[in-house]
C-alpha cells in the first residue's frame, strides 16, 4: 500500500509506511547519510501532509520492521493494549495532535499501553518545537527506587562523578561537589573507564559506601555492560539499578551484546535482590538516536523512529530511569544545535507518551557545530516540557567520556528559572544536611558537615 500528497502542484508518491515516516521526518543528517531522508523540502511536507491524514489504526497492520525478523517489532505487536487505544482508535496522527493539544494529563497518561513507538513518532513529526513541549508536560510518569521520581514540579539530576582512570579520590571529589549543589536524586552513576568486574565491584563499594554514611534517599548505579553487573551481582556487589544501552532493532541490540531474555533475566536477579526501599523500579537504560545506523541495523528506517522503538524496550522492563543522549553520537548522526534541540524534544515526548521517566543528556560531541548555548536553550525548553531529568557533570566538561554536558550549576540554574525542586525525599535529606540553602555563608559549613 501507498501513500501521496500533493505540493505546489507537484504529487508526491511514498511507497510503504517506512518510508513515508522516513520522508516526513525534519531534516537531520544521520537520515542523510542513511539515504533515507527527503530529497527536498517539498517531499518533506508533502509527507508530513500525508502522515497527518494516516489513521492510527494503520500502524497496527504494517510494521516498518518485518515481524517475523525481529524481536522488538514482536515485542511491540504482542503487548498492545487495545483497552488503552480505544479513546484515540478513531484518530489520523494530525487529529491525535489535536486531541492531545486539548487533553487533560491524566487522559494523556492513560493511553501509553495502546501507543505503539510508530505511532508516537508519527507524532512527533508533525509537530513545532512548542507541540512538543506542550504535549509532553501533560504527561505523568512516576518511579520509585530509594526517593520518588517524576512528580509534577520536581527536577532530578543524575549527579555524573566520572574519572579518567576511575580514581576512586577523583570520583568522591565530583560526588561530593555534585551533592553540595543539590545533584543526585536521580542517581550518582559512574560511567566506568574500564568494563570488568573487579573494577565494577570496587567502584559500587564506593558510592555505597558514600550513600550508607549519610543516608543519603537516592540510588547508585555503575554503567557497566549488563554482563558484567550480573556477575557483581553474584558476587553480592551493593547493585541498586542495573544498567543498559539499548536500541530500536533486534540487530542493534544483538551489537550490543544484549537480547531481551537478557534483560529479562538481569531485571529479575535485580528485582530478587530488593534493595530499593520505596519502589522496585531497577532498571536504568540508556539511548540515542542513530545507534541503530552505526551498527548496520536500521533496516531503512529512519534514526528518530528506530529510537522510539527502543523506548518499547525499556518500557518492557519498568525502569526507574532512561537516557536519551541525545548528541553523544557525534555530527554525523545530529549536525549542529538546532537538530539536537529537535530531537532531544522529540525523543522526551516520545519517551513519555509511551510512559517512560524520560531524561535527557543535554549534550554534544566537540566537533559537532554546537555550543553552551544552544544547551541552555535546549536545558531550558526540557524543564518546561517536565523532563525528569538531566546530567550533573563538573563544569559541565566530562574528562572521561570526552564531550560536552550540563553542570551542577545548570541544573540549579533549571530549578529557579522554573520553579522546579529536587525529588521530596532527597530535598528533605538536603535541608538536615544543611545543604538545602546554598548561600556563600553556608556552604563552609556544609562541606565540613560530610567531611
């Protein structure tokens, strides 16, 4: 089955839903390198002109990667919830936007079970920048591990204590920086410079040891393959959240070394262990647009639908926490600031719709054609659309991972521009700590507090 519309007299003809998703899509480069992306911006409307008038229903009859190949388009398929679709089953894409752009909040989070990643994506890519927004404030998505995550008005910071060497007096350094400046609610993750098990076991005893000390409400995580937290786990490392990159195919997930029998039976050795003490959320998984192309397994689809396809495989699992990193990939994938502005919007509204605790790595990579700048435009539309989350890195500069993020600072910065707070339990725990009021006079204070 096909699809056309008409622009300026010309009719344009797309031959089967991936490419009309592909076609509709706002310009970014990795589609271009994909060979995927419009070949004018008068295909481009006369897609999204035709995506706007496809009935929803139509995603549920034709998959953009063939059922029988691939695991998460099963995945996908199987766990539709038609209950959950019903209210919007009448809809074409452009009348959900309208529905959306009028709905009360809990109406909005009610549908995530009968929304298919296909569907959300759609979405997205009909939408202006304050749709998106718009729409993705309206959604509610609430976790529990230590301390409560997602509750309207809150902000959360995962506080980002990496180490070039993985020292452990350099990462209680940035721990402690990142406390001081009301950072980790979200969670103090270590990216670790070397990937094995005697390193991931030493590195959790530490930030373990920091958080028992002084009884800290938050969750620690070191992002280590899923493998290699499985064999921690056997050794009865302290693993509060077990973490994952993961993506929108089969292929790309296989090149991560990860299937979903994988995680399944790594989210039941974390779920076995219960050590969360309000909520059993315990997964923390990490994306981001065009990993599924520098792996070879895109199956022609275009880079921002493939990543809400993977947000059905975290939803699958029930996270505490997911990542879009949205310009870790580097320029070849997101060219300059204002396409990673588009898709760090789309992949949080997406995230959400589909009922994710949507965070975002406000980033970029140092030869991408992008600066502070656009970050702090890009931070600033995040806390008004409701992001969970963001990064807490030290100067905003991680020294391990080589690129650029949001500080301490920033997030402080979010948090009064908006009004926002930090998770209820870890505010609480930053007013005994005497950290809650961050003026010059107290801060000497503070420190020797945790000293």
């Amino acid at each position: 089955m096909g699809f056309s519309a008409t622009v300026g007299g010309t009719r344009h003809g797309f031959d089967d839903l991936r490419q009309l998703l592909a076609c509709a899509t706002p310009f970014r480069s990795g589609d271009a390198l994909a060979g995927v992306a419009a070949e004018s911006a008068a295909q481009r409307v006369a897609a999204q002109r035709a995506l706007a008038d496809l009935p929803l229903r139509h995603f549920l009859s034709e998959s953009v990667v063939p059922y029988e190949a691939d695991e998460v388009t099963r995945l996908i398929v199987d766990s539709h919830e038609p209950a959950a679709f019903a209210p919007i089953a009448h809809l074409t894409v452009g009348g959900f936007r309208d529905w959306l752009l009028a709905a009360e909040p809990a109406d909005v989070t009610a549908l995530a079970p009968g929304l298919t990643p296909e569907m959300v994506a759609a979405l997205s890519k009909i939408c202006r920048l304050q749709d998106l927004v718009s729409i993705a404030a309206k959604c509610r998505v609430v976790t529990r591990f230590r301390n409560t995550l997602g509750l309207p008005g809150t902000l959360s910071i995962r506080l980002q204590p990496n180490d070039p060497v993985d020292d452990p007096r350099g990462i209680a350094a940035q721990v402690l920086d990142g406390l001081l400046l009301g950072a980790g609610d979200a969670v103090i993750g270590v990216n670790p410079a070397t990937d094995n098990v005697d390193n991931l076991c030493r590195v959790l005893g530490l930030l373990d040891a920091v958080r028992d000390r002084y009884a800290i409400p938050t969750q620690t995580c070191v992002l280590a393959h899923v493998t290699t937290t499985m064999l921690a786990m056997q050794r009865g490392a302290p693993v509060d959240l077990v973490f994952q990159s993961i993506g929108g195919t089969q292929g790309v997930n296989e090149s991560f070394g990860v299937s979903l029998s994988l995680l399944a039976e790594a989210h039941a050795a974390a779920l076995a262990l219960g050590r969360g003490t309000l909520g059993d959320n315990c997964l923390y998984f990490e994306t981001g647009q065009g990993s599924a192309l520098s792996a070879g397994a895109h199956h022609g689809v275009d880079q921002q639908t493939l990543e809400a396809r993977a947000y059905a495989v975290a939803r699958r699992f029930r996270p505490l926490l997911v990542n879009s990193v949205v310009g870790f990939i580097g320029p070849e994938y997101l060219y300059d600031g204002k396409q990673i502005t588009r898709a760090g919007l789309e992949d949080h509204l997406c995230g959400k719709l589909l009922g994710l605790p949507m965070g975002v790595d406000v980033c970029y990579t140092n030869h991408a054609e992008a600066d502070q700048d656009d970050m702090d435009s890009l931070l600033t539309l995040l806390g008004v659309a409701g992001v969970t989350y963001v990064m807490g890195v030290p100067g905003a500069d991680d020294t391990m991972l080589a690129y650029q993020s949001t500080s301490f600072h920033d997030g402080l910065y979010v948090r009064a521009a908006l009004g926002k707070r930090p998770a209820p339990e870890f505010e609480a725990w930053l007013a005994r700590m005497g950290l809650a009021d961050r003026t010059p006079e107290a801060l000497p204070m503070a420190v020797a507090g945790l000293l």
